[in-house]
C-alpha cells in the first residue's frame, strides 16, 4: 500500500477504518501485564512505535487515553479516527509544536489521565526513541507501559514508518512490555530511553510471526 494508499484510507473516514478494525482478530500476548496498569486508575504513558499506530488506536479505544497526534496534513487524519474511538486529542510533536505537546501531556497526566505516545514520531527516524516520551512520564511521576503490534495478512506504507495495515479479518498479535517508572535526574532519563528502546524491540520481536509463517505484504 503506498502512501496515497493510507491517506486515501484515512479521507474516506474514521467509520471506514473503524469497520476494518472490527473485522480483526486480535491477540494478546502479556495481557496481565496491560490489564494491571489499565485498569489501576492512575495515569500512565502509553508508547508505541509508529508503525503500529492504527491496532493500538483500535485496542485502546474508549479507555479516556488523550493521545499526542502530530499537528501536521496526516496528523489531522489520525487524529480523526483517534477521537471517533474516544481518544483526547493532544496536538504537536517532537518537530511541530512539540513543546506545547509535552507541556499538555504533563498537564493531562497530572490531572490523572493516561497519555499515549510514538516516541519515534512524526517523521522519524523510524523506530528511534525521541526523548519525550520519558520527559512526560518523569515530569508526571507515572509508568510508562511499552506496547507493539503485528498484523497478519496486512499492508505496509511506502512511508517512513512503514505503516502497518492489517487486512480485513486479519490476525492481530499485541504485545505489552514490563512498565516502568523513570527516576530523577539527567542520566536516570537517558537511561530510560535507552530502556524504553529496548523494551519497544523486545515487544516487536515477541510480535513477529514465527520463522516460515506469512507475514504482512509490503
């Protein structure tokens, strides 16, 4: 799927791309490990990779997470479908008004509300932590709870994120990593990123389809 593709998927609207999601069958790998930071009723940070952006919008939908969303052209659209499935809209990013999003997302997190990130977003490079992320969970003293998805069959974009597009009725496989909490002090938040890095690619890992199997379309 090239990138008009994706963007001509995201003009014909939110409901299109919610039925898509409707029809997929979605696996989770470490569900108690999501469920307990979920369900606690504290704020958090949710991060993902770009790439898997559209089924961890659908997973975590109606679940009062106010989302950071790129104030830029395909920013608008994610943001679009984010709010049809019952997301805050948080606008700015890492190269567009990023410090208003980071101040908005510690404002949100303080006052309680789950905040989710793509830390390697919007324009990458692709799967390289940004520091905001960690910024905003040590800013609002919360978790920050790793997540990655796969989909299979499904399409890729032609763009930097490679986005992922599961196909109708496809597989999908959501994987949550350990949380953590990011301590205080210059060095404790470089190292949280380099932790959060990591526990992205592990999730991403524990997400592929075994050796031999399909995988999704480029």
């Amino acid at each position: 799927m090239t990138d008009w593709g994706v963007r001509t998927a995201f003009h014909l609207g939110p409901p299109l791309m919610e039925a898509l999601a409707r029809s997929w069958r979605v696996e989770v790998v470490n569900p108690e490990i999501g469920q307990a930071v979920l369900t606690s009723g504290s704020a958090f940070v949710l991060v993902s990779w770009h790439d898997a952006l559209l089924p961890v919008l659908w997973h975590h939908r109606a679940r009062r997470i106010a989302a950071v969303v790129s104030e830029a052209r395909d920013g608008r659209y994610v943001a679009r479908l984010a709010e049809r499935l019952g997301f805050a809209v948080i606008p700015g990013s890492s190269t567009r008004g990023g410090r208003r999003a980071l101040l908005g997302a510690i404002r949100t997190l303080r006052a309680g509300v789950p905040v989710g990130i793509t830390p390697d977003g919007p324009r990458g490079p692709r799967r390289v932590v940004k520091p905001g992320a960690v910024a905003a969970a040590a800013a609002g003293e919360v978790l920050i709870l790793p997540v990655h998805a796969e989909g299979r069959p499904g399409w890729r974009a032609g763009s930097w994120d490679r986005l992922l597009v599961p196909a109708p009725f496809a597989r999908v496989r959501l994987v949550y990593g350990e949380p953590f909490r990011v301590s205080r002090g210059a060095e404790a938040r470089e190292a949280a990123v380099n932790r959060l890095a990591w526990a992205l690619n592990e999730a991403a890992r524990a997400a592929a389809w075994p050796h031999g199997a399909a995988t999704p379309t480029d």
